[in-house]
C-alpha cells in the first residue's frame, strides 16, 4: 500500500492540505541522498551531511504543522469562550440557531484539527521509517518507543526528574534512545542504572546527564511542538461537546394525539400507520410500529420500525436494513444498538431504524423485490410498477423525515465482503460518517444511479452505505464493529456522550474501486482474501473446464486491495471474480461508482 497516496487522500480537504507534512519532498530527498550515499561508498562526511539536512527538513516541517495546530487552537478556544460567555437562558429561536451554529462550527473545527495531529503523526513516523531503512539512522527504534508514550508519559520522559518506578513504556522509550544516541554519537561512557517493572529489567543510561547537547536536541524536538506533546485540542473537543449538550434546549412536549397512542416495547400491540410522524411519538421512550408501503390482493404491505426518541432536541439519524432482502447483519446492528446502546431519557434527538426495508425479499431470502432491485429504483414513481411504488413510498413516507442515513448491506448471494463503506468522500458530511464508521477500507463512490444513498443525497441528507461481510449469516466480529462505527456517529452528532472508540481496523482509503470478470466460463476459482492487498501481474483466479483443464488465469490489472470476491464457482463468461479498490492518489470530481448491478 502506497502510504503517500493514502495521506493525499486523507489530507484532500484544500483549507488543510497545504498544513501538512510534505511526505512527497522527503521521499524524494531519501532517494537521492541513498543514491549519493551508494555512489560514493557510504562516505562519513557524506552521511554526516545528510543527517543534518534531514534533521533540517524535518524541524521545518514540524514548525509549519505546529504554526497550523497553533493557530486553529488559539482560535477554537477564543471562540469557545464567548460563546460560553455570551449564552443567555432566554434566547429567541433565531438567535438560539445562531448560536448552535457558531458551536458547531467550532466542534467540526476541533474534530478536523484532532484528524489532523493523527494524520501527521503518522506521516512523521513513516517517513523517519523509510530515512533509517535506506540511509542508516535508527530514528524510527526511537520514534516507535516514544509515539507509544501518552503525552503526559512523553513529558515525563523528557523531564529532568525521571521517577524512581518509571511507566514500562517510558522504560522501553529510554532503552531506545540510549541505544540511538550511543550508537549515533559515542557518548562518554555514563553511569549505569537498574530500572526494575514488574515485567522488564533494563540496564541502562542515565541519559539527562551523561549525553551531550546535541543528542539531548534530538530528544527534545519530540516536545518543542504543541501538537506532539499537548493535549489542548482534545481538551476543547470535550469541552466543545460537553457545551453543546449542556445548552441543548429542553423539549417541548407536543400534546398526544388522539389518533395514535403511546407505544411500549410490549408486541402484543403494535400499531400500523401510514407515514413516520415523529411529533406523534412520545420523547424519552423506544416505540415500535409498522408503516404501510404499498397493498397487495389481501393486506397492506409494512415495514417494520424501531423509534427511539430523545428528551431534548437534536438531529434525526435514520438506520434502513435489508433493502436487499438476504442481507441480514445490519439487523443484528440494529438490535444491539436498541439493546445496550440507547438511552431514551438522555438522547439528544431520534434514531430511527427500518429493520427489514424490503419484506418480500426478506421473507423469500433473496435480493430483489417481486424480481427488481430496489436498490435501483430509488426514488421510485408514485403512479409507477408495484416495486416503483413502494420504493417511491418509502422515500416519502420514511427516509425524507431523516437528517442523516446509513444504509446498511452485506455482499450478495455467492460473493463474500470486507467490512467497507462507500460514500463520497469530496462531501464533508459523508466524509466525517465514513471515517467515523471505522471500516476495513472505504471507497469515493457517489453512488449508482437508483441507490437509496444517491436518493437521500439528492435531498440533501448525508447519507453513507455500509457493507458488513456476508449475506443470509450473523457475523459477530463484523457486527461488533459495525455498531461501533454507528455509535461513533451519533456521538459525534451530539446525541450520546462523547465515547468514542477505535474499532479494530484501520481504513484503507480506496479513490475507486470496480469490478474484474470472467471471459470465459468454467469453474472459478478466486485466491485472494478479502482485506488483503495483490500486486499488479498477481494472479488472483483461474478458470478450469469442467474435465479440470485450466483454460484461464486472471491477473491484477494494478495495485490493489480485495474488498469482495466470488466464492460460487459455477461460472460463465462475464461472471464476477474480486471487487478492487485502488489507491492513485487523488478523488475524480465527477460520478465514480464501481459498476455494481
């Protein structure tokens, strides 16, 4: 994976990109100077030279990512402040929505800034990696050892006044630095110290006295920079979002309406209307209902809906499972969020959830909807066939009462997923969504013509699809971490206290992806993983006749990584191999899908 391409695409919002590091400057620098070095015999004075340029380089970079993180800090806190200061307990609505609009835009400010740190945190060890792997400076022992540290641990490690019972990792942090500067510099032999854990002997350097000043500059340039060694920003981020609960203005219970009655997690009633009324549901509960789509020879046709609406006020995230009717792991999402994740009396806003989209598939277990593919009908016709309809009602009736969607999938029958998540990545909004969602990978996809995600978006709601693994099967590990990534949005929403939480992954950002297929039919076979990256010119399936005979072999057009692949092996000529994601460095503004039908 092509570590430059992906900081390119993570760092492709134009008010940030300029900020940070210039990871294609360095590169090119360690080219040259591993040229040099080899052409002239790995000269001293040579190698000497190219430190002192690299560690020149370096500090200028940091000075212009600290500059950056400076200033949007100081400016974040000054703008937190008079809102604090200017919030009034009587407020009209206007001056109210200002308000909450000047917050928010101090909220995203932080949020981008804390993306930021981690971007450039990450850069800046890959790039120290890459300078000892090919001119000789073990930089990044130590950069492995120091970035484990927690700032405050990092702060103490830098400190004059090393505790006697050090932290293991301020421990490990020591031994490397005592390895790099004696081996770098050749200090004069200091006095040895025994720093004893639980778990590690170390003997080691007392390292604040013994080494000289230009060794102590190497360690002190991982605490000159505000990014690197304090915690303001997260500080703010908390105090931002604590803010913005707090002021959260208290609910105005609508009178309840004679027509619909307070429902209750009991099944044994369970009404059936016509259109989602939100105002109609009681605050501070989880209600249960189903909602009339369409008709058929005997009855109304309903989908099913779980409502969990807050005591104050705040956005409405929608949650559609099963719009194909054999992809049930979005369920098992659904159900954990309804069971340990929402609490009614403190949600800030309603999470609505359509449990099965798509009835007629669900119950037959197949994809499609009386044979079509609700997933490109959307917005469907209100005078159109059957499926047109229903699609055109569920618009209407449902997804229009939404601020926000996440659409959740699995692969089709016969093929297998990664967990990943398509979205435009050029829109802020969806953006945030999709790196929240914390997939294995994510891919710029603005969504095929007919998709429930296009629909949503052509009404202005930020909507994101997140595929979960396999069909017609619970799977818990991708289940998991789904719900966090659902979790971490409507935190960072504003709807449930600030939790956020890493999931196990980190996403590879895809700027497209499509389809390889077959030429020929035959057996299939797809060797790959899921998850897992090929080379360009690395055979990925063959195709043998029936006899056994290999009649084809399938190779990677490029670089890539596998997000989907087939796994049913009766195959015939345009059949599906693998679904790829590539990496070129840079998003296409105009329509980018990956040709899925």
């Amino acid at each position: 994976m092509k570590f430059g391409k992906q900081l390119i695409l993570r760092a492709a919002d134009p008010k940030w990109s300029q900020y940070y590091l210039d990871y294609k400057m360095f590169k090119k620098f360690i080219r040259i100077s591993y040229e040099e070095l080899k052409n002239n015999n790995y000269n001293t004075e040579i190698s000497k030279n190219i430190h002192e340029e690299f560690h020149r380089r370096l500090t200028q970079e940091l000075e212009k990512i600290d500059n950056r993180y400076i200033a949007i800090e100081k400016k974040a806190s000054e703008s937190l402040k008079i809102l604090d200061e200017s919030w009034k307990d009587e407020m009209s609505d206007g001056e109210l929505s200002e308000w909450r609009k000047s917050l928010l835009q101090v909220i995203t400010a932080l949020e981008e800034l804390q993306e930021y740190v981690q971007i450039n945190m990450a850069a800046i060890q890959k790039i120290k990696k890459k300078f000892d792997k090919n001119v000789g400076m073990n930089y990044s022992f130590l950069l492995s050892n120091i970035f484990s540290l927690s700032k405050y641990e990092l702060n103490e490690f830098l400190s004059n006044n090393l505790p006697a019972k050090a932290s293991t990792n301020i421990l490990k942090a020591i031994n490397a630095s005592c390895e790099l500067l004696n081996a770098s510099y050749s200090p004069a032999t200091p006095r040895s110290e025994k720093y004893v854990t639980s778990n590690f002997h170390f003997e080691t350097y007392n390292y604040k006295h013994d080494i000289k000043s230009n060794d102590k500059e190497i360690l002190n340039l991982m605490s000159k920079f505000k990014f690197m060694s304090v915690d303001m920003n997260e500080y703010l981020l908390n105090k931002a979002r604590e803010l913005w609960r707090k002021r959260t203005p208290p609910p105005q219970v609508p009178e309840e309406s004679p027509n619909i009655k307070l429902l209750t997690l009991d099944d044994s009633e369970i009404p059936t209307t016509t259109c989602l009324d939100l105002e109609s549901l009681p605050r501070g509960r989880i209600s249960k209902l189903w909602i009339s789509l369409i008709e058929d020879a005997l009855k109304p046709l309903s989908v099913p809906v779980l409502v969990a609406r807050g005591v104050k006020h705040g956005p409405v995230v929608g949650l559609t499972c099963a719009l194909h009717g054999n992809e049930v792991n979005g369920i098992r999402v659904v159900h954990r969020l309804y069971e340990s994740e929402l609490n009614p009396e403190s949600l800030h806003g309603t999470i609505v959830a359509v449990t099965v989209a798509n009835i007629q598939g669900f119950l037959t277990s197949s994809r499609g909807f009386k044979s079509q593919d609700l997933n490109r009908l959307m917005p469907g016709k209100k005078n159109g066939s059957t499926a047109q309809q229903y699609a055109y009602n569920f618009i209407e009736r449902i997804v229009k009462k939404f601020d926000y969607l996440i659409d959740l999938h699995t692969a089709s029958k016969g093929r297998v997923n990664s967990l990943y998540v398509r979205a435009n990545m050029l829109d802020d909004r969806t953006r945030k969504m999709a790196v929240l969602q914390n997939p294995q990978i994510i891919v710029h996809n603005t969504s095929p013509d007919g998709s429930l995600r296009g629909a949503a978006m052509a009404v202005g709601i930020p909507a994101i699809t997140v595929e979960i693994g396999n069909p017609s099967i619970f799977q818990k590990r991708f289940v998991k971490n789904a719900l966090l990534g659902v979790s971490n949005i409507i935190s960072h929403l504003g709807m449930i206290p600030d939790e956020h939480q890493q999931a196990e992954f980190k996403p590879v950002i895809c700027d497209k992806s499509y389809w390889i297929f077959t030429t020929k039919g035959g057996i299939l076979s797809v060797i790959p993983e899921v998850n897992t990256w090929v080379r360009k010119g690395e055979i990925i399936a063959t195709i043998h006749s029936i006899f056994g005979q290999l009649i084809e072999t399938y190779t990677a057009p490029e670089d890539c990584i596998i997000i989907g692949k087939e796994i049913d092996p009766v195959a015939s000529s345009g059949s599906r191999i693998a679904h790829i994601g590539v990496c070129h460095g840079f998003y296409s503004t105009g329509k980018v899908d990956d040709g899925h039908m």
